[in-house]
C-alpha cells in the first residue's frame, strides 16, 4: 500500500503542473501570434522600403549606339529616359 500512496503523491504533483501548463499555453500562444502578425506587417513595409531603393537604385542601361566617339546614347534612369551626346576625344 505504501507503494501505491507514493505514486498517487507522484501523479497528483505531475498531475497539478500539467494543470498550470494547460492553463498558460493559450495565453503564450496568442502572445506570440500577435508578436508574428506585427513581424509580418513590419517585414512587408520593409519589403516596400526596399523595393523602392532598389528601384531608386537600379544601374543605368545603355541603350543604342557603343560607339565612344561621339555617337548619341540613350539612357534609362529610373522611369525617366535620356539621350545625351558623348564628347568627342
């Protein structure tokens, strides 16, 4: 009998901390689904910070001639399109 009294002791211990853990976990789980809906809005207005940078960013594409004596290029930057006249050497 002893032995029984001794892992019922046992069982009512494990027994009330499941109990506590069963009580906490939603409030720990909802704390940390808000935590994930603020990351995921912030990382998506980073994501469009970025996007603009990058687009601000983007190298400049010559179009047209290659010729460096002289010959009219045509530059795109950004949304804005540019033709200039290279200076002869």
């Amino acid at each position: 009998m002893e032995v029984f009294g001794g892992f019922m002791v046992m069982m009512s211990i494990l027994s009330f901390f499941l109990a506590v853990v069963w009580l906490v976990m939603p409030f720990v789980v909802f704390a940390i689904k808000g935590k994930q809906d603020r990351m995921l809005e912030l990382l998506e207005t980073v994501d469009k910070r970025l996007a603009v940078i990058e687009a601000s960013l983007r190298p400049v594409q010559v179009a047209g001639s290659s010729d460096k004596y002289g010959a009219e290029h045509t530059e795109t930057v950004g949304e804005k399109r540019v033709v200039s006249e290279l200076p002869a050497e």
